[in-house]
C-alpha cells in the first residue's frame, strides 16, 4: 500500500526558507505546484512560489477548488506582483490554474490522491505525466521526491522514476535535503549543462 504524507509530520528544506519548506512537507498541492515551477530558475525560488502564492491568497495552504475557479486575470496578478513567482509569471500562472483545474476534474482536488492508491511506481509514473505541465523527466524527478522524501513508495518506485530514483545520488530536487546537498545537486546540473554543450 502506498503511503500518503498526510498524517506525517515531513520537513523538507528545498526552499531553503522554513516556512516555505514547511508548508512543502504538509501539502501535498504545495510540492507539486513547486515541481511545476521548477524550470528555468533556481529551484529555491520555484520552491517558494507555492508559500508565497497561499499567502497572497490570505491562506497557509492552496486548495486545488479555490486555485481552479480563481479568476484567470486575478491570479495571474498574483503571480506577477513583486517579487514575482517566476521568471515567466504570466505563463506559469496559466499552468498553475491548468493543473488544478485537472486535479478538481480528475481527483476531486486531492493532490495526493494521484499517488495514494497507484499499485506500482510504472502506474504512479502514468499518473504524473498525464498532469498539465509535467513532462517525462519532471514526472520522474517528483516520483523519485516523492519516494526519497515523502515515504510514497509503491512497488518498483525506483525503477519508475529512473537516474533520479538512484540512492545516494544527486541529480535533481528529489536529493536535496539541506545546503550541502543543494550544492551538490546545483554542481551535478552544471557539469550535465557543461557535458551537453560539448556534445
């Protein structure tokens, strides 16, 4: 069976921010809008966006009904006010609402519902990648944060999320548990980015 976070006490530290991080633990809605912001800035920020983005809308949590039926201007203002959530606020906002709007229709705005009763972590991966936004690789990467971090761990969880299901590496958001390892994982991107360019 697989378990759910919600009725254990987590901390993560990706936003390297308390708060931040600990709403990331208590919230299952919280990480999955952080793994959806997490491109094209450092993961900290991205992170935070979902902390940030509850206390613009007067809460300590996101409710996926309350994000789905915000309306669309409104809620692109919130990602776009100083500091902004994300270096493309506009569009993100947009995939935010995208994804929470799936979440309501498919999962009755339980975010931890996409994993809660996923048999095997290959199904837990279909799951993922059928959510707006989420591509295979990022599929993979919160897979294996989810397993490494979140004690959601189906059979052939590790298997499923790939390199970045590996025990003792550091690839990805999935590995980072204090400032040491986000160096390490910061460092890892770098020499892909570097090794890539050369190729």
């Amino acid at each position: 069976m697989t378990q759910s976070n919600k009725s254990k006490d987590i901390t993560l530290r990706i936003a390297q921010q308390p708060e931040a991080d600990e709403l990331l633990g208590r919230s299952p809605l919280a990480a999955m809008i952080g793994m959806l912001l997490d491109q094209q800035v450092p993961m900290e920020w991205a992170f935070s966006g979902p902390f940030t983005l509850a206390q613009r809308m007067g809460s300590d949590d996101l409710d996926a009904h309350e994000v789905a039926a915000y309306d669309p201007e409104a809620f692109t203002e919130l990602f776009t006010a100083k500091p902004a959530l994300h270096r493309y606020p506009g569009s993100m906002a947009k995939r935010v609402q995208q994804l929470c709007q799936f979440l309501v229709a498919e999962y009755d705005g339980d975010a931890s519902a996409v994993w809660s009763d996923a048999g095997t972590g290959a199904e837990l991966l279909k799951r993922l990648k059928a959510l707006p936004g989420f591509g295979a690789q990022k599929a993979q990467i919160f897979l294996a944060l989810l397993g490494k971090q979140l004690d959601v761990r189906p059979t052939g969880w590790r298997a499923a999320a790939g390199p970045y299901g590996e025990a003792g590496s550091h690839r990805s958001v999935a590995d980072i548990t204090g400032p040491g390892s986000l160096a390490k994982v910061r460092a890892y991107k770098q020499e892909a980015k570097a090794a890539a360019k050369k190729s």
